[in-house]
C-alpha cells in the first residue's frame, strides 16, 4: 500500500494516486491539503486497516507526480474523480478531506451527489471569495490574498524562490522550528515525530511537480467556487478544532450554516493540525457508519 499508480486522463495528462488502509475495504477518497500531496494519506492508514477502509489518496493536477493543468478550475474535479472511480471499478464512495482538500470535497459532492454517499470535512478550508470578513483568516493566508490581487507577479516569483527551498529533504528537520509559531495543541500534536513526517514530508513533495502546480492550487481557494454550498445535499460531517488559526471558529460557523444537511463537530481544545492527529479514527469511523 501506499506504491504510486496512474491514470491516464481523457483531457491528457496523467493523474498519480496511492492506497492505503484494506483493499478490498469501504471505499473512501482522500482530498489532501495544501500545500500537500497524495501522502499526507499515510496519516489515515493505520485506522483505516483496523476499520477495514480502502482510502484512494490522489495528487492534484500539478501536485508532485499529477500532470500540471494551467487552466483548471475547482468545478474540473469532481470528472477527474469519477475517472479514478470507474478504472478502479467503484460506483459510490466516500470522501475525507483535510484542510485546503474541503473545496474539492465539496465540488465533488455538489456535482456528483449519486456516487457520493457522504463527506467529512476536517479542519476544512472555507469559501474564502463570499467571506465578508477575513479577519478569521490566518493572517499568512490574508497576506497572499493581498499580494495575488494587487502584487500577482511579485507572489509569484515568492513561490518560485520557495519551491527549491521546501522541496529539499532538510526542510523536514527544519520545519520543527515551525512548532513554535503553533498553538500548543497543535505544537503538541505535532511532537509525535511519525504525524509531524508524515504532514511535512507531503508538503515538501507537494512542490516535486512544479511551483506552478502549487500556485494554481492556492489560487482556487480565493475564487469563486463556481457553485453554492446551499447546493450541496450530500450528508456532511464537518469537524473543527475551536482553537484552528487557520480557519477561525466564527468562520466555520458561518460556512456550515449554509450546508442544508451538515452536522458540524466542535472539538475543545484542538488546533488546525492536532485535530486530524488525534481523532481521525474517530473521524473515519463515524463517516463509514453514514
């Protein structure tokens, strides 16, 4: 498990993805973060082997080993996931996302509400283009809002210079100096030196494909997403830690109220990262038993 497969597109390009938990078990796809790559599934596997889960954990276009798309858009996914689907021979599946994977959960539910059964949304990205007010923002993610809509070229050349950078194996070791910067549940979470590889180690992949693969993934969350969470009719679970930076509370809040048919998890006490750390078989659990 865990081996990197392909599969050939019909608009051309190849799409990389890998397995993890049972393989013959109930089907679950996994929308990683951002920046991230088809990997950071690897922090699912071990629930989904004791709960008898297949988890299918895709790249992105232009994420790591998926062929970049310099023109796509969110609503494009949901076709390249029934791709996957029928070569794998799957009619209906679930989806677990994690973070910057929410809005492709979301459009995949929305597009394709028949082969979706239910999705579960953890620490999830919001609709950043309808907010009308940021400031429960991470203030990182304020500051590329600001550059990609008045400084475009200048943020631009930033990722270029950051990608050689995050891409080297010593990015690992050096980002233990990130956990500083963190609340202390994430910061605690995050000591476990198995999740804290595992997290790390799929972003730093994430940018193997190209700079601009992981341009284009940030650009989506600050577009509009081409459809209404109102739309969306699938069962959602969405769980959020009442101490995540990155997406405050409030914000959250505002997002699941406009889901017709979500139930929304508050946990005391968790962060952004210490959430998915600490209760994704809890997660995975409930999900299955939708």
């Amino acid at each position: 498990m865990g081996e990197c497969r392909f599969l050939p597109l019909k608009n051309g390009g190849r799409l990389a993805f890998a397995e993890y938990g049972t393989a013959n078990g109930e089907p679950v796809f996994f929308f990683h973060g951002w920046p991230s790559s088809r990997t950071m599934g690897e922090l699912v596997d071990a629930a989904a082997r004791e709960l008898k889960v297949r988890i299918i954990s895709p790249d992105r276009p232009g994420i790591r080993d998926s062929t970049f798309q310099p023109d796509r858009k969110l609503l494009d996914w949901p076709d390249v996931i029934e791709q996957l689907a029928d070569h794998l021979g799957i009619e209906q599946f679930r989806i677990l996302a994690i973070s910057g994977g929410a809005p492709y959960a979301f459009v995949t539910a929305w597009k394709t509400p028949e082969r979706v059964r239910a999705v579960a949304i953890v620490s999830g990205a919001v609709p950043i283009a309808d907010l009308r007010d940021q400031s429960g923002l991470l203030p990182l993610y304020r500051w590329m809002i600001w550059f990609g809509r008045h400084q475009p070229r200048l943020l631009r050349l930033l990722f270029y210079l950051a990608g050689p950078l995050v891409s080297l194996r010593g990015f690992v070791r050096a980002a233990h100096t990130f956990l500083q910067m963190l609340p202390e549940s994430d910061a605690k979470a995050l000591r476990d030196k198995a999740a804290f590889d595992i997290l790390f180690e799929s972003q730093r992949q994430a940018w193997r494909g190209s700079a601009d693969g992981v341009i284009v993934d940030a650009q989506i969350y600050a577009q509009s997403w081409g459809f209404r969470l109102e739309d969306v009719v699938v069962p959602i679970r969405l769980w959020h830690g009442k101490q995540d930076r990155a997406f405050s509370f409030p914000v959250v809040e505002e997002t699941a109220s406009r889901l017709p048919n979500c139930e929304a998890r508050y946990v005391e006490d968790e962060g952004h990262y210490s959430l998915p750390i600490r209760h994704l078989r809890e997660i995975l659990a409930d999900l299955i038993a939708v």
